[in-house]
C-alpha cells in the first residue's frame, strides 16, 4: 500500500460571537484535516492541532518524504519525518503535522487490515467514554457570570455529567464564577477550570486556596507550559489536582515534565504530541510516574474519533474494579463543521461518547463540507 498523495484541508469560519480564554481571542473557528491516499485506492484522514496554515506548510515539506513509502510502515515513517525535521524543533509545529499524518496513517492501517484502530494498537479496555462538556469562555461584551450561568445550564440539560469552564480572567472574578457555577451545578455535577496558563504560581494558588471547597476535580493550565518549577511549586501550596500537557510534545517533552513532578493529570493531545504512536507511547510513561491520563480534545471529527481510539486504550488506574474511565473532552463551543464534515456525527448518549467500531478510525468524510468551509486562503 504505497503512498500516492497527500492532501491538507484548512478549514475556517468567522464566530459572530468572539470568545477568549486568557491565553487568546477566537473570532474564527480554523482546523487543519489532511488525507493520505494510496495506490490501493485507500484513502486516510488525519488532524493537527494548531495553526492551519503552519501546519499545512509542513505537511507539504514532509511530502517528499513520504510519497512511495508503505502506509502500513507506520513507526519508520514516524521516526522518519521526527529525524528529518529535529534541527528545525522537536516540538510545536514539526509535532503538529506528524500527529496528522501519524493518524492519517493508522486511519489506512486500519481500513487495509478492516478493524477499528483501537484493536490495532492492542485493544479496548472500554467502548463507552463519559464526557466533559468543555466551555465557559468569556463572551466579549457580556457579563460574564451571567453568560457563563446560562451557558452551564444548557450543559446541565443535556445530561453533562462534568463541566470545565474557563478561568484566568483576574483572580476575584474567577473566584466568583467558580462559586456560581459550583452552586448553580450542585453537588453531583463534577466541575473543573483552566487558566489556559494565565497565572503565575503565586494567583494560581491565591484562586486554588479560596475554592478548595467547591470540589473541583482538577485545576488544568494553572502557569506557562514552561514553567515547571512552577508547577512542582503550586502542587505543594494548595491541595487542587494540577492537570497539564495539551502542549507538551513527544515522549521527550513529556517525560520532562513528569520527571519534575508537575502534574497529577497528563492531558496529551493525539493532534498535537505525535499521534498515536506517540500517544501510545506516553501511556507507558503516565504508568511509570503515576499519573493518570485524561486527554486534551480540540478539534473536527477527525480529532474527536482519533482520541476516542486513544480514550479506549488508556489502562484503568489505579487497576482496580473501582477505577473510573478518564473523561472525554467534548468541545461545546460555536463550530458548525465539528459535526458536519462526517455522516455518524458523535453524540452524547447518556452523557458518554461511543468509541466508533468502523474500519480505522471508523467515520466517513463529507467532502461537500470540506469545500463549503475551505479556508479562503491559499493552503
Ligand atoms: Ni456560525
Ligand atoms: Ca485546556
């Protein structure tokens, strides 16, 4: 099964209604999808996290490399395109566009061997995965408890069984809408925040300290991914668990972090850390620090099945009848072709996502979606 093409997809729409998080502003909604084909007439889809455009330029450097190469020679091709392009960085963008083209990859392995990918990388210890709504940013222009309320009511209605709203905006009025919401959600509602690294250790302990008793079930992106130091610091002055690593790249990256004892939660990207192979990989190390997996999701269907395989193969910890599955994130911000661009779109039932049982990563592209929401620049 020869590689033939590789195609980038740069998906965008306008928000009529902007929001941010305290690390950006989204006036725009952009996604990179990328598909493989092959000369057996197999076709692969992959996503990569991160800006489309940059994204899409290494993909076209990488081509070269991969054209005429077998699709099933999944690990070569990866180390492959890693050596190439180490000088150029060994994370960010280089990482960006190899998670694609890993799961572009493993998408083909999948269709040519005609089981799902979850079976592939060694099978599922489970086919049903509780969600998380994902939400909370603050809309430009309105209040923001107000706003943030009636948006967590829509998540309450249908059937969230967990919440993770943004925080970063100022340490008094993040205190206050955790309040809110906490008392708004109840006690059965599990409840987390983000800063998306908008604090120093020294805010994020001040806001940890002063909710410690809304049952917060994780405190994610407290500090810059750089700062590991503090992070060891913030996990020692309060008591909230610390979750980290959307942008922690590739086993090294990672294993850094954990090294520094950062985070009691690892939340890897498959669209960003390598794919995957890398993904899998990075198990292996959550086992040997102790640290539990729940990934980072952000992204089109692509993103959403491509993590839902990975979800499956997370062993239980700790290993016990008891063990809770990790949360899926299930994005619930404005994006009309998150859904569109497949014909099984996923859905919450009762409030847990199903891992697809297709071929690959089991989900059937609508290329008319694709052209409708093409970006209007070159890619
Ligand atoms: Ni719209
Ligand atoms: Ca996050």
């Amino acid at each position: 099964m020869k590689i033939t093409h590789i195609k980038s997809h740069h998906l965008s729409h306008s928000l009529e209604k902007p929001f941010e998080s305290a690390s950006m502003t989204f006036t725009s909604r952009e996604h990179l999808l990328l598909e493989i084909l092959c000369d057996n007439g197999l076709i692969g889809w992959g996503e990569c996290l991160g800006n489309p455009i940059v994204n899409a330029a290494y993909i076209k450097a990488m081509t070269p490399l991969l054209i005429g190469k077998n699709a099933l020679d999944i690990e070569p091709i990866w180390l492959h395109l890693y050596h190439t392009f180490r000088d150029q960085g060994q994370r960010g963008a280089t990482l960006n566009a190899i998670s694609g083209i890993d799961i572009a990859l493993w998408d083909l392995a999948g269709k040519f061997h005609q089981c799902p990918i979850q079976q592939l990388m060694g099978g599922a210890f489970r086919q049903r995965i509780p969600a998380y709504a994902t939400g909370g940013f603050r809309m430009i222009g309105e209040d923001r408890i107000t706003s943030l309320l009636t948006e967590i009511a829509e998540y309450k209605q249908a059937g969230f069984e967990a919440v993770k709203i943004k925080i970063g905006f100022g340490v008094a009025l993040d205190v206050a809408s955790i309040r809110a919401v906490r008392e708004f959600l109840g006690d059965d509602i599990e409840l987390m925040i983000d800063a998306n690294h908008g604090y120093d250790h020294i805010d994020a302990a001040r806001v940890a300290n002063q909710v410690a008793d809304c049952d917060i079930a994780w405190f994610e992106e407290p500090v810059v991914p750089e700062a590991l130091s503090s992070y060891h610091k913030l996990r020692t002055s309060q008591s909230i668990p610390l979750a980290g690593g959307e942008t922690w790249h590739s086993r090294w990256g990672i294993n850094e972090a954990l090294k520094q004892n950062t985070v009691d939660i690892l939340q890897p990207d498959v669209c960003g850390v390598g794919g995957l192979s890398e993904a899998r990989k990075i198990l292996t190390l959550c086992d040997v620090h102790g640290v539990r997996c729940v990934p980072h999701v952000w992204g089109t269907s692509v993103a959403l099945a491509a993590s839902l395989h990975f979800h499956a193969i997370i062993p239980p910890s700790p290993t016990s009848p008891g063990s809770a599955s990790p949360r899926f994130e299930f994005d619930q911000t404005h994006n009309p072709f998150r859904a569109s661009i497949v014909k099984q779109p996923f859905t919450l039932d009762n409030g847990c996502l199903n891992v697809p049982t297709g071929h690959g990563l089991g989900i059937e592209i609508v290329r008319d979606e694709l052209e409708k929401y093409a970006a209007k620049t070159p890619s």
